[in-house]
C-alpha cells in the first residue's frame, strides 16, 4: 500500500533529487549482489538511508526503479562512446574510432560497475514488461555499433568474412564482462584499455614481421 500524502512530504524528501539518485545507487548495488527478485524495497530505502514508504515521493514502483538503473547503466556507457568518438577528425581512421568506442564502453563500464553490471547480470530475472521497455535503449546502442562497424568494413578496414552483428555481439559481450574481473590494482585504466583494443584488433597469435 501506498504512504499518504503526509509521508510523501515528509522531510526526508526535502533533498529531492540528491535522495532520488541515492536510491537509484543503493538499487543498483542490491539488484547486482542479490538479483531484482530477492530485493525489497524497504532493503534499497534502508540502503538510501530513507523511509520506506517515502521512495514513493520519487517512484511509482520496484519495476520503475528497475527500468531506471538499467536504463542508466546502458546510457552512461553509450554517452562515454559516444562522446569519444566524436571528439576524433572527421579524417580519424575507423580503426581509431572502433578503439575510442572500446575505450569509452570499458570507462563507462568500469567506473559505474553497479548499474553496468545489474544490467548484465539481472536482464534475464526482470519482469517482461520491463524488458520490452528497456530493449528500445539497448536496441539503439547495438545500432549505434553496427553502424560503426558496416562503416569500417565499408572503407576496407574491417575483415570482410565476419558479419558486423557477429563482430559486434563478440566484442561487446567481451567488454560487459569486464566489470567483474577488472582489478585496478594491476595497472591504470588506460593500460588495460589499450590492451583489451590491441586484443580485439590483433589477436592473441604473434604475427610475422615482413
């Protein structure tokens, strides 16, 4: 049931959207330990550190905190994409801009773990209905890397006996499973963006030099 209106203006609610992305942060973390169906929501409000019934000031339902942290956590990866692939020249190869976009997939990734991995981890356990909602943002980054791809095979730069959905469901996959093995304390970001790039470029085979 509901709170009142009362409980809805209650003072722990005064912070607005500061509580609200508390919650969001708090459900993310819960739903990636312990999976959407085991978590209550008086678990992510005693997380957030509010009442109960006052997460309705800000959310409608569990499934509508579920449709935003999967939400967000596809959205921060294709923003930091995005972002670093525009800022290359027009003139930049596609090679570079592949890598820009391996680059920002594992920052995003990596430096939002909760949310990118509760996306992973919890897609198959949600409610149907969320599922058809969230598929439109996941179904635009997919075509956001297709594109990406099919323009690089077009300029002659990608092999020519792979599909690009092939290519693109094998390297994202790749990337999304990083969030659980990472460890920062074998080395800088930057080093291990530039290996996992030099892996799905190159291979793992020594090459011969000519």
């Amino acid at each position: 049931m509901k709170p009142s209106t009362e409980a809805k203006l209650s003072k722990d609610n005064a912070d607005g959207p500061a509580t609200r992305e508390r919650v969001l942060l708090e459900a993310a973390r819960l739903f990636r330990h312990h999976g959407y169906a085991a978590t209550t929501l008086r678990e992510v409000a005693d997380a957030a550190g509010v009442k109960a019934g006052s997460i309705y000031y800000h959310f409608e339902s569990k499934e509508q905190i579920l449709g935003e942290v999967l939400d967000k956590g596809i959205t921060i990866v294709a923003d930091a994409v995005r972002t670093r692939v525009a800022a290359l020249p027009e003139s930049a190869p596609w090679r570079d801009r592949i890598a820009a976009g391996i680059e920002g997939h594992l920052w995003g990734m990596l430096h939002y773990g909760d949310f990118t991995s509760a996306n992973i981890r919890i897609y198959g356990q949600i409610p149907t209905s969320a599922k058809n909602r969230h598929r439109i943002v996941r179904r635009a980054y997919a075509d956001y890397w297709d594109r990406l791809f099919e323009s690089a095979l077009a300029s002659g730069e990608l092999r020519q006996d792979t599909s690009t959905a092939m290519i693109r469901l094998f390297v994202i996959g790749a990337l999304n499973w990083t969030v659980e093995w990472y460890n920062p304390q074998r080395g800088s970001f930057q080093d291990f963006s530039r290996q996992i790039t030099a892996i799905v470029f190159d291979g793992i085979l020594m090459h011969d030099k000519a």
